[in-house]
C-alpha cells in the first residue's frame, strides 16, 4: 500500500524544454571594494529593465554589425571648464566643440578604440571603452588639463549600459541595450559640413548617440548630487537628538550659516544650473525624435523621480535648519536681554553708591551717618 501510495505521489518526469535564463556574471573584485560606496550596477533602474534586452542579446541577426559593446559614464567633478580644453596639447587633434559637449571623435589604444562626448556638468561618456579606459581617459586627458575640474568628486560617480550597430533595425533603448540603426531626418538641426575621417561608429547616428550621451552624463551627474547631499544630512543627523537631550542645537551660529550655504548650493546645482535635471535642453526643442531618445534614457534612469526626492530632502533639511536658526536667534535674544538686565543693575548700583546720601536726605530730612552740612563749615 505504502509503494502504491509513493508511486501517485511522485512527481511526473518533465518532457517540456527546460528554458535557461540568462545568468549575469559574478560583480568584479573593484565593484565588492566599492559596494559601499555607491550602489551595485545590478540595482541600478536601468538594471531592472535588462531582461527587456534578452531577445536581442541571445539571437542577434545577422545583420548586426559587430558584437556588443560597453557605454560607460565617468562623473570626476561637479563641473568642467569647457573652455579649457580648446587648444590644449593633451587632447587629440581630432577633437571638437559638439553642441553642449566636447566630441572626441577616436580615442584609446590600437584595436580598442572608441568614442567619447565630455559635458560640461563633470562627466564624461566613452562609447566602445570599459570602465578601465574610462578611468585611463580621466587621468590621461581629463587630468591633464589645469583648472578644467570645478570641485573634484572624492569618489567618482559611474553608469554603464551596451550598445550595438544594426542598420535594420530603428534606433531605441531597449532595456539595457541601445540598438543604433535606421535614424529619421532632422528638422532643424544640421550635421556636420565635413564628418572627421578618424570616425569609428557610424555618421549617421551621431546625433542619436549624443542624445544618449547626454541623458546618460544628467544621471551620472545626479548621482553625484545625490551622494554628495547624503553626506551633508549625515552631518546634520545628530542635530535633533541634541535637541532632544539638551535642549540646544549643538551648533554655533556660524556653523549653522556655513551649513545652510550648502544646501542652497545643493538646490542650485539641482534647479537653477544651466545643465539642471528638471528641463529637456532647449537643443530638442526641434527635434522630437532625439528628445524621445534623450527622454528614454532619462525615464530609464528615473531621473525626474530622483529630482523630485532630492528636492523633497533638501526642503526637509532646509525647514530643519530654519528652526535651528530661529531657535539660535531667540536664544541670542534672551543672551542680551540678560546683559541688558545686568548692565541696568550696575548702572542703578553705582548710582546708588554715588547719590545715595542726597536722596536719603531728601526722603528723610536727616543728614546720611557720616556726613554734615557744609554750610556750617
């Protein structure tokens, strides 16, 4: 009865294709050293739409050209001068002024070369270099040039998806994957009157390629801000539990001043810059179908929903600090008021001291002991 039983129990022998998932592989020793500091690539937004990407990952066609390749995104500073690179020996010849950015149109070592647009918000985008030619280009180019970083990033910010070229198909975001393809005419806006012969992708997607170029170096940059405001309220923890036990901020003045300086330069950075987070460029004005790839990027990134939360902080920490600062004044208040108490006190003891006798004179009729009248004299 019991082998019976064991025989319905047991579960049927699967005769249906098993389908594999496609595994990512195990994080690189850097990205563990680092998990600390910034999150892991695998928890990105971007990340999480991967599988969007699977089918073109596991049957390319035929006509791709080439395999996939790395995009990677290089924040090293809050700003670049990019005024500072015209001219300068360091960069290569064939480089040049693109819109909003600084287009390199070939750079690295034989047989791994690539293409990479700098912005003038602190980051950089390689096209066909991984994360260590980026780092090489930093330091090789971007390194090289006196004054171009406005407040270096102690740590640097980074993103990276792929890309891969199939003329057949229409250039999107896929997931984490951009397909360059078939790009429709622009409106307004004109390509350039001689394409450099140094090119390694195609000329016909440059444009495409700049628009994600740009999304990509917004979130970068974002992440930068985000780290860098997340530091600044772990700074201002303790201030409520000092509130709490003591009854005072635990913070001078003037400390409190410097520290409201910087959260109007966070929100100043995030809302009022000319490369802020809120806006589309007014370069898309014109141009629908390069705003739809800047925008994809920028959705993927959730880059509006990040601004809003950054605001969100920033207004909390500045409602917080407006209370310090008016705890502080009140404080201040009361601090002279009590001088002025004190210095009212000494004035009505001294004049005691000096013209006591005569009032008590004139209250009482009788000379103060120890005096007598001078007319007698």
């Amino acid at each position: 009865m019991f082998a019976a039983l064991s025989r319905r129990l047991a579960l049927p022998r699967c005769t249906t294709p098993v389908l594999y998932v496609r595994q990512f592989s195990a994080p690189a020793a850097q990205d563990l050293r680092d998990e600390d500091k910034k999150p892991r690539k695998s928890t990105t937004p971007l990340r999480r739409s991967a599988s969007a990407s699977l089918p073109i990952r596991s049957n390319p066609t035929p006509t791709t050209k080439g395999s996939i390749q790395p995009v990677f995104t290089l924040a090293t500073a809050e700003r670049y001068l990019l005024s500072r690179i015209r001219g300068h020996p360091e960069f290569p010849a064939h480089s040049r002024k693109f819109y909003e950015s600084w287009w390199i149109s070939r750079w690295g070592t034989q047989g791994k070369e690539g293409e990479v647009f700098v912005f003038s918000n602190g980051s950089f985008v390689c096209w066909g270099l991984d994360e260590d030619d980026a780092h090489r280009f930093a330091v090789e180019v971007i390194g090289q040039v006196p004054g171009i970083e406005v407040a270096p990033l102690k740590v640097p910010e980074t993103e990276e998806l792929e890309f891969v070229v199939d003329p057949t198909e229409t250039t999107r975001l896929q997931g984490d994957l951009i397909i360059l393809g078939k790009t429709p005419r622009l409106n307004e806006v004109t390509p350039p009157a001689q394409y450099p012969s140094s090119m390694i992708l195609p000329e016909d997607t440059l444009f495409a390629r700049y628009a994600f170029s740009q999304a990509l170096s917004r979130s970068t940059a974002l992440s930068a801000l985000e780290v860098a405001l997340d530091d600044y309220l772990s700074s201002m923890a303790l201030l409520p539990h000092s509130l709490a036990k003591t009854g005072k901020p635990g913070m001078g003045r003037t400390a409190l001043v410097k520290k409201l300086g910087e959260l109007m330069k966070f929100r100043q950075g995030l809302n009022l810059n000319r490369e802020n987070f809120s806006d589309v460029p007014d370069f898309y004005w014109t141009e629908p179908e390069l705003e739809k790839y800047f925008n994809s990027v920028s959705k993927a990134l959730d880059v509006q929903v990040r601004t809003d939360s950054v605001n969100d902080k920033i207004t909390y920490a500045a409602e917080a600090q407006s209370m310090l600062r008016q705890l502080l004044t009140e404080s201040s208040t009361h601090s002279m008021e009590l001088v002025i108490i004190a210095l009212i006190a000494v004035e009505v003891v001294i004049a005691l001291i000096r013209d006591g006798p005569e009032l008590w004179e004139i209250f009482t009729g009788t000379p103060a002991s120890g005096t007598h009248d001078k007319s007698l004299e």
